[in-house]
C-alpha cells in the first residue's frame, strides 16, 4: 500500500495555501463568507481539482518521468497507475458533485471549465508550448468558481484579482520552463515563486479592501515554503 508521503507528493499538496488563498482572495472581493457550508464545499472542490490536475499530470507523463525523475511515485512503483487513475476520478467526480451539491449549478459551469483546463493543459502540455496559457487559466479559474459559489456572480474585482493571477502564473510558468532548458542551470527560487502566488492575493486584496490582507497573503506563502521542505511542489 502507498504510503501518506507518496500521496502527498502526487498531489503536490504543499502548493495547497495557494489555491486556498485564491479561494480567500474571490471570497472577499466577491462580498461572500468564506465560512460557511458553501465556502468549505468551494474550496474543498477546487483544492480537489488542484490535486486531481496534479496526478492526471503525473499518470500521462509518467514515461517521461521514468527518465526524468524516476523517484516521482508513478514511475518509482509507490504509487500504481490504476491506483492514481481511480484517484484522479475519484476527486473529479467528488469536486462537481461538492459544487452541485452545496454551490448552486453557476458554479459548477465554472467548475467544469476548471475541469476542462485541466484536462486540456495535462494532455498538451509536453507538445504545445503555448499551453503555459492553459496553465494560467486553470490557476485564474478559481476565481470564478469560488465567487460564483458563494454570491452567484462574478464581480469585476474578482475578474481583475483572475487576470492578475493569470499573468503571475504565465511569468512564472516561462521562467521555470527557460530554467529546465537553459544550457546553464541558473539558481532560480521556483519554490518561493510557487509560494509568492499567495503573496499576490494578500498584495491584491491589501490594495483593493485592507492592507491587513497581505499578512493572509504572506502566511499562505510560508505555509507553502513549510510544506515544500517535506513534499516538493515542482
């Protein structure tokens, strides 16, 4: 049986504070209550699709991995393909069925063009260099679904907040992509830009609602600077 570690690797989980902070940061310039029943099922569900993307990404690349990095869990044997395939469905399902449930169907349309992102950028990410923008919507997508669960529409501050993760995440997606290719490895601090994602809600909601936000901000990026010293988020 895998072990917790090995799941949490697959998942990537240490880069979870990031996605929670999404959820925070459209929650609050949406106007909603992030807890409540339907703030704990919103980000449940998209914390479950981070993860699902996570491992779908690892099972269609794990022959690349196999050379790559060989000590991932697909390619190590931790983990089984049909293990991590049941995985990956189990939490696509149960993410749509929490925002049907709990969040009203809005959400779950929202929901399904996380899914579809997902899907997307996994499959075509190793042939089309220009799904670092799939990548990008998948991360601005929260946005949506969070507010829409929670206040049944998608005010323009939290379209903004989307469209200012979505160009962090472009940037950032660029730089680790030149970092794995440069003839020089550059010493490049991918996990702190992992975790500066969460420095961007906090920036954004201390600049549209309180500069008290930034210090949310600033302890979703330590937490995921914590949870990276244990479970890599790259």
């Amino acid at each position: 049986m895998a072990s917790v570690r090995a799941w949490l690797e697959l998942a990537r989980a240490s880069n979870l504070p990031t996605v929670w902070t999404n959820a925070l940061c459209a929650a609050v310039l949406a106007g909603g209550e992030l807890v409540s029943a339907r703030g704990a099922a919103a980000t449940a569900a998209v914390s479950l699709l981070y993860v699902a993307g996570m491992s779908l990404n690892d099972l269609l690349d794990v022959e690349e991995d196999r050379v790559r990095k060989p000590a991932r869990p697909l390619p190590s044997g931790r983990i089984s393909l049909r293990g991590a395939a049941l995985f990956t469905g189990g939490l696509l399902l149960t993410a749509m069925a929490s925002l049907g449930v709990f969040c009203g169907w809005k959400s779950v349309w929202w929901g399904l063009a996380l899914s579809v992102a997902v899907l997307l950028y996994d499959a075509l990410h190793r042939k089309q260099p220009a799904t670092v923008l799939l990548m990008a919507a998948c991360r601005a997508l929260v946005f949506p679904v969070v507010a829409s669960a929670l206040v049944g529409a998608v005010s323009l501050s939290v379209a903004v907040a989307a469209g200012i993760q979505f160009t962090y995440v472009v940037a950032l997606t660029l730089v680790a992509r030149w970092e794995k290719t440069a003839s020089r490895r550059p010493v490049l601090p991918i996990p702190w830009l992992l975790a500066g994602i969460s420095l961007v809600d906090g920036a954004v909601l201390a600049v549209l609602r309180h500069p008290a936000w930034l210090l949310a901000g600033l302890a979703g990026a330590l937490l995921t600077r914590a949870g990276q010293r244990w479970v890599p988020g790259d």
